[in-house]
C-alpha cells in the first residue's frame, strides 16, 4: 500500500520516530524507548495530536509502535503488510483526528483502532490468506521468543518444551485476552471493548487460560517467564 502522499511531510514528521525502518529490530526498540505514555500526560498529548500538533503525533507512534507491530503481528504473520496497517492507521487519524473521541488510554485506543483494520483486511483478502494457511475471520498466534535474554541465560529446554506445548492448549481467544492483560496491562474493560466481549466473559476468557496454564507449567514462575517472552 503506498499511503504517504495521503499525509504531506510523512517523513519530515515520522523519520525521527524510524517509521521508515519499521521493521528494523533496533528502530523499533529505539522507536519504543523514546516516550513513555503514563496519566495525566497522555490526556494532554492527545488533545495536542487533535489539534494538530505534529511533535504530539510523532510522540505517540514513538511510545506505542513496538506493541502495535508485534500485536499486528499475532494476526498477520507479514512483517510488511502489518508495517503498511501501522502507517494507514497513523494517516487515517491524523486526518480525521478533529472528530476522534478523547481517551484515557492512547496505547487502547491504537490496538482497537489496529485490530480493526486487520479484520477488514483479512476480509478482504481471505482467498490469499486461506491459501496460506491462516483463517481470515479470527487468527492469533501466540509464541514466545528464542532470542529472548531470559531463554539466552540458560533457561532449561525441557521448561521451553513446556511452555510452547501450554501456548497450544490455549484457544486463539485466550492466547488474545492472555496477550492483552499481561503483555499490554490492557483493563478487563478495555479488554472486553477491544475483543468485542462483555467484561465478565474478559474475566472468564483470562480465568480459564490461567487454569489451563497452570495445570501445563506446574507452577506461576512458568507464567511469568511466558509474559516476559510475548515480544
């Protein structure tokens, strides 16, 4: 998707923020590492970006696009066509951000946002999508990484063998809510608006994956490790 000319200075507005090298490892860890969206200053900085102020749109990419790739991620395995998602939604807001609603929760507000236009590009192109292999109504695959420092430090590999054989016994909706708690620290509110749920069936999706980790890994240290490696 060639989207930029939708958006004059992309560049001028975005290269700070690496979003031209989007999927570099180290741009988005830069990237990532650059803003920290905490209450009440994210409240002020999306009143900034409404109104215009590109310094506060570039803030916001910086502070959030490490957890939108890797959430785009889960669904579409296609680091190129995730990139391209990242870069529409950011044009689609910053041209209709007059009429956007005021949130609490930026980093919320981009997942939902993202996860929707994942679902109608899936539609979209369900023939490709299918042919490869991934369904185009709801696809979430959860896998813990081997580069991980944690694994690097000599983490046994009879635990990793554990820990991959617990992600499959999860369904693709609790690996999503596990994803969304714990690796996002999303509200069970938050949680139930983005998953298109009630906030007590958000409570029993993640209840229900925790039992089911819990019998597979013995033990919560397991669980911890399993939030540490999502990245």
């Amino acid at each position: 998707m060639q989207l930029k000319a939708n958006f004059d200075h992309w560049e001028e507005v975005m290269k700070p923020a690496g979003f031209n090298n989007l999927m570099d490892s180290n741009a988005l860890e830069a990237a990532n590492s650059a803003g920290t969206l905490t209450l009440p200053n994210q409240i002020q900085i999306w009143v900034d970006f409404k109104n215009g102020d590109k310094k506060a749109l570039s803030f916001i990419y910086q502070a959030t696009v490490k957890s939108l790739f890797n959430y785009g991620q889960k669904f579409i395995p296609d680091k190129e066509i995730v990139a391209d998602l990242i870069q529409d939604l950011f044009v689609e807001l910053w041209n209709q951000r007059e009429r956007l609603s005021n949130t609490t929760s930026i980093k919320y507000f981009l997942l939902k946002s993202l996860r929707y236009k994942i679902f109608r590009y899936l539609k979209r192109n369900k023939d490709v999508f299918i042919k490869n292999g991934i369904s185009d109504d709801y696809n979430f695959e959860l896998v813990f990484s081997h580069e991980h420092k944690l694994i690097e430090d000599g983490f046994a590999e009879e635990q990793k063998k554990k820990l991959a054989l617990a992600l499959t016994k999860l369904s693709k909706r609790q690996k999503e809510a596990i994803y969304l708690r714990y690796y996002n620290n999303l509200s069970y509110p938050e949680i139930a608006s983005l998953m298109l749920l009630s906030e007590q069936s958000s409570y029993n999706l993640i209840s229900k994956a925790l039992k089911v980790l819990h019998k597979h890994l013995l033990h919560y240290a397991y669980l911890f490790f399993l939030i540490y490696c999502f990245c």
